[in-house]
C-alpha cells in the first residue's frame, strides 16, 4: 500500500490554543457547581448533576493536547535537558505563584498549616499520595501538573517509540491505548474497595488510582502523542471539527450517567481525540474557524494561568466556595461573574507578569556572547 502524502505542518495551531480556553472553562464551570450557592436546593441538585463532571472533560482534554502538541513541535535535533527546561520553564513559575498564594490566604483564614499536607503539592509530587487534603494542598488544580510532570519526563523515550510505529499501525496503536484507558476503571472497580467518601458515587481509593494518579492518566497523553503522528504522516480520517465536537455531547452524558469510576474518564477519551486531531488537521489546511481567530487565541493564551488561578479566587473572591453560603439566583450569577472576571484578571496578570517573562529568559540556555573581532581579523575579513 502507497505511502499517503503527510499533511502540512505549520508551527501554530491556532484552534487549538483557542480550544484550551474553553478547556478551562468547564472546569471553571465545575467547581462552581460545587458551590452550590443558591437557595433553590433543587437548582443546586440540577447544576451539581450535569456540570459536576464537567472538570474530567477539561482535564482529559488537556492531558491529550499535551501529547499531541509536544509532539507536532519536536525538533528532530532536541536534547531532553532541554525539553525538561522548557516544559519546567512554562509551568513551574505560575504554579510556585499560585502554590506561594493560596498558602498565604490560607494563613490569613487562620486555619493551620501542616507541612505533609502541603509540602509535596510545592514540588508537585501530590497526585502520588491518595490523600485529599494532600491532594487539594493549597490550590486543587495543581494536581493535574504532578501528572503533566510525569509526562514530561517520559515525552522523550515515548516520542522515540512512537516514532518507530509504521504509519500504517498507528491507528492499532492508538486503539490499544484507548482499550488500556477503559480497563483501569474495570481493574479499580475489581481490585480496590467500594468505601464512598463525601457522598461519591465510588470509593475514594477507586476515585483516586482512576482520576489522580499519574500512571492511570498516562494512556491519554500517548494517544495525543499518537494522534499527532497520524496527522503529521497523513493517515487522518476525514472528520469536520464540528462533527467532533459534537461527539463530545454524548461522551460527556455518559460521564455523568455510567455508575461508579466507569465515567470518571474513559467515555469523553474518544471524542476528545476527535476534536484535538481533527482541529490540527483543519488549522494544517489553513481552514479557520471561531477558535482560531484573535481573541479565541488571546484567551487561549490566558489558559492555563487562568486555570490555575480559579480555584484559590473561588475559596476567597466573591462565591466563597466551602463556605455553605447562598444566595437567590440573581445574586448567585452576578457573584460567579465576578468571580470569572477576577479570575480572568488574576490571569492576565500572571500570564504578563509571570509566564512570559520567565519563559523568554528561562527556557533557553543564553547564547555565548560572540567574540571580539580584533582590527587585523576585520581587515582579513574584507578582503
């Protein structure tokens, strides 16, 4: 069988960076649900059942984002100290930022401070404790970079094993790792005991080794790595964005309805898929869409300060979340938009303040400064 021609690769992938906002969003949109800030109990009941989840969506959606980007940008000529330099560059510093903060607000609430809590979440190692309170540490987003980490440690002995996967088994591949996504709920539902916690609807070890911990979440980030060799060596299927992001609606009802930790991650895995390779696939063939034009990108760019920010806004800014207050709806609305606006503020700030500029001067070894070129060197030169 004739080799199919690759596609195009340019450097941007605008939709998709728009896309990473709305990633944020649902997770935003999650926690609010935990807020359950109105008064109309069954309101809060409606809101917690089809929002609750949102968060496994937002999450899973970046963790296969992250393959597949890290992959369509590799250089051939890349070293791996590198690499961790740049991925450490980009996400290190928000996070310390965020850590540092919660951690002060939480010391202005009076409320005490345990270091086994709170000190493996700094050098996020966190997500390997199956604990809560060592979990959530000081900002309960920050989870997800204790997994990101253990990716990008692995990224470059993936990326070679990838890389030696003839095009043509790709596909098999990628429907290997998404049978090893659905067969850890089986394997936590099987092996691990069904004690509830806080009302879940699973068992807190289960909830833990399906949601948190960072081997079971790995599958994902492969199949980003996977789906972006299949773009780049032109073995895509020939599916719009739009039917892709559709797909995500039934994925995302099987989230809520299956029982157990059955929805916690595997059904929205596929139609996530969809959307990120189909959304590379569009952008490589110069096809624009809402997620790709300026300010889709701007907020895109804004995401992931935005995300890590949210949830320490959410504790001490306008819903109070944990604080069992409520409100009518029309109070509730207005403070959850203050709520989004300080947030977005926060992140603007962070991503101006923080990100970029630790970015553009620690990413990259510095140059060697060039030597001094002497009179008779110059003069050599010109002739």
């Amino acid at each position: 069988m004739p080799e199919k021609s690759p596609s195009p690769r340019p450097a941007a992938l605008p939709s998709l960076t728009g896309m990473r906002f709305i990633a944020a969003l649902l997770v935003f949109l999650a926690h609010m649900s935990l807020a359950r800030m109105f008064t109309d109990q069954q309101l809060n009941k409606e809101i917690d059942k089809y929002f609750g989840m949102l968060a496994s969506v937002g999450v899973s959606f970046f963790f296969i984002l992250s393959g597949f980007v890290l992959t369509w940008s590799a250089r051939a000529d890349d070293r791996p100290l590198l690499f961790w330099r740049r991925r450490l560059a980009k996400i290190y510093p928000t996070h310390f930022v965020t850590w540092i903060g919660g951690l002060l607000l939480i010391l202005l609430t009076g409320r005490a401070v345990s270091l086994t809590e709170f000190a493996p979440g700094l050098f996020l190692v966190h997500a390997w404790v199956p604990k809560y309170e060592v979990l959530y540490g000081t900002n309960g987003v920050a989870w997800s970079l204790s997994v990101e980490l253990i990716f990008y440690l692995l990224f470059p002995a993936l990326l070679l094993l990838v890389n030696k996967v003839r095009p043509g088994n790709l596909w098999k591949w990628a429907g290997i790792m998404m049978l090893c996504v659905l067969a850890v709920p089986v394997l936590a539902e099987t092996l691990l005991p069904n004690e509830p916690a806080g009302g879940a609807k699973f068992g807190w070890l289960q909830f833990w080794s399906v949601y948190f911990l960072p081997a079971s979440r790995l599958f994902e980030f492969v199949i980003g790595i996977l789906l972006a060799r299949i773009v780049m060596t032109g073995r895509w299927i020939p599916i719009s964005r739009t039917v892709a992001m559709l797909s995500v609606v039934p994925g995302y009802l099987l989230t809520v309805w299956l029982p157990g930790s059955y929805g916690l991650v595997a059904p929205a895995v596929i139609p996530l898929a969809l959307v990120v390779a189909s959304g590379a696939h569009a952008d490589a063939a110069g096809r624009p869409s809402l997620l790709s034009g300026r300010k889709a990108v701007r907020l895109g760019e804004l995401s992931f300060a935005f995300y890590m920010v949210h949830l320490v806004v959410a504790y001490h800014g306008p819903v109070a979340l944990g604080s069992r207050r409520q409100w009518g709806v029309f109070e509730g609305i207005v403070r959850t938009g203050g709520w989004f606006a300080l947030t977005l503020l926060i992140s603007w700030v962070l991503y101006h303040a923080v990100e970029m500029p630790v970015m553009r001067r620690w990413s990259r070894p510095k140059a060697p400064p060039s030597a001094p070129v002497s009179p008779a060197s110059g003069a050599s030169s010109n002739r």
